[in-house]
C-alpha cells in the first residue's frame, strides 16, 4: 500500500513532506492530520532540517476534509467535536510557528483546511493553477480553525470576502493578495522552490529562526517603548552569541561562514 504520507531529501538540510493522497485531492482525515503534526514535530526537532516544503502529488494541493471524515464529523458528539478541532488547530498551529523556514508548492486547487495549509507556510510558491477558496459556508460550516492565519496573510476585510462568498481566487488575485509569494509556470515550480531554499540555506540557521519569530513578536504587540527595549536585547544577543560572531568574522575575513556547506 502507498503512503499516505511520505518525505525526502531533495538536498542536504530540506525536508520535503508530501501529502500522497490524489486520488481525494489530497483531503485530509484525522489520521493525516496526526501524521503531519508527527512529521512536522520531528522537523522542528532536527537541527539537519534548516528548510521544510509541504507539496503533495496529483492535481490538487489539498482539498481540506475529507468526505469520509466530515461524515463522521457529523456524528460526533459536541466533545468530540472539540477535541478534533483541537487536532485541526494543533497542525496548524505547529506548521505557522514551525521555527524553520517553510514553503507550500502549490499546483492546482487549495480548499478550506488546504488553505490554511498554504497561509500557515511562510512561502507559497504556485502556479497559474493554483486556486483557493474558503468554501465552508456552503456546507452551512465556518473556516473557524484556520481563521488567524488566513486574516493574518491576506488581511480582515479580503479574508470576510474569502469567507462569506466562498468564491474562488486564482493564482494572479492569489499572488496581489499575498496567498502566494511567487507565481511561475507549472514546469518550474520544482526549480524555483529549488533555488529559494538554497537563498535560505546561504542564511545562518539560528538567525533565521529568530527573525521568524521576531516577525510574530513585533506584529502582535503595539509600537511602544517596551518593544523597542526587547529589539535592542534582542540585536544584542545576537551580536555576542557564536552565530552572530562567526557570521561578523566570517563577512570581515571574506570567506564562507561555517553555515554554508562547500
């Protein structure tokens, strides 16, 4: 039996994670769920993985829930229901928090929970395939669990459009809206996922990682003088930790940091 889930190494510090289910569009039930939440835990664990891409095979990126899933959905008791909105909540949490780079190669149609897929990753590279839409309202349900990170990439009042209409976006409104970060034609969505992990891969490791969170940090709290104290801290320690000295070093000498693989 093929894997529902399965990983690769296109090259030294990227994991690819690839949702392996076409035959459904790549929807996800509560097992794939579980298994992403595994594999994207053990990600964040290895200091080898300094990039993450979430693909999937078939004509679809991820169709969201699955038939068969939501059917069960529709039995649960209102426990149940809260406990599997909190797995649902979990992958996405652990994806848009992931301290590691991530990218979302998107092909073909993104729906529901799939977008939130999409909107958790920091980079979306897509083609002119590419299609997204909220369509929960037409099945009398609400895009609920992955609301924050949806509001948070395309903004409030595109997000009440995206939710209320469930009308779809495709590629060029995906890319003015910031669903994707980069639109390039089907043929050359391996090549360009390709070639941004290894810009990311030129970038030290640790700095990477705190300018993710910086981002987080910054936008969630309002301009004041506390924050610019903790980003003063902030360029401190990083100027005094090994990273940040080798990376100065490194720079004044004219070689290759030691993050950099030759």
């Amino acid at each position: 039996m093929k894997e529902p889930l399965f990983t690769t190494s296109p090259r030294q510090g990227v994991l690819r994670i690839t949702m392996n289910r076409p035959e459904v569009h790549n929807a996800f039930d509560d097992l794939q769920v579980v298994r992403l939440i595994h594999t994207l835990t053990k990600a964040a664990e290895d200091p080898d993985i300094r990039v993450v891409v979430l693909a999937s095979e078939g004509k679809s990126f991820s169709a969201g829930g699955d038939i068969d899933y939501m059917r069960r959905m529709g039995s649960n008791s209102y426990q149940e229901n809260i406990d599997d909105g909190g797995q649902l909540a979990k992958l996405m949490y652990t994806l848009n928090f992931l301290p590691k780079p991530t990218i979302a190669r998107i092909q073909g149609a993104a729906m529901g929970g799939g977008v939130g897929l999409a909107c958790c990753c920091d980079f979306a590279v897509g083609s002119p395939s590419a299609l997204f839409a909220t369509s929960e309202v037409k099945l009398g349900m609400v895009a609920a669990t992955i609301s924050p990170y949806v509001v948070s990439t395309v903004g409030e009042k595109a997000a009440r459009r995206m939710f209320m209409s469930a009308l779809p976006v495709r590629a060029e409104q995906a890319l003015n809206l910031g669903l994707l970060s980069d639109l390039v034609a089907e043929s050359e969505l391996d090549a360009a996922i390709d070639t941004l992990s290894d810009t990311l891969l030129q970038n030290a490791p640790g700095a990477v990682s705190r300018s993710k969170q910086l981002a987080f940090d910054v936008s969630s709290q309002p301009f004041s003088q506390d924050m610019i104290s903790a980003t003063v801290k902030l360029i401190a320690d990083v100027r005094d930790s090994e990273e940040g000295r080798e990376g100065l070093g490194a720079f004044l000498e004219k070689r290759p940091p030691n993050w950099i693989k030759t």
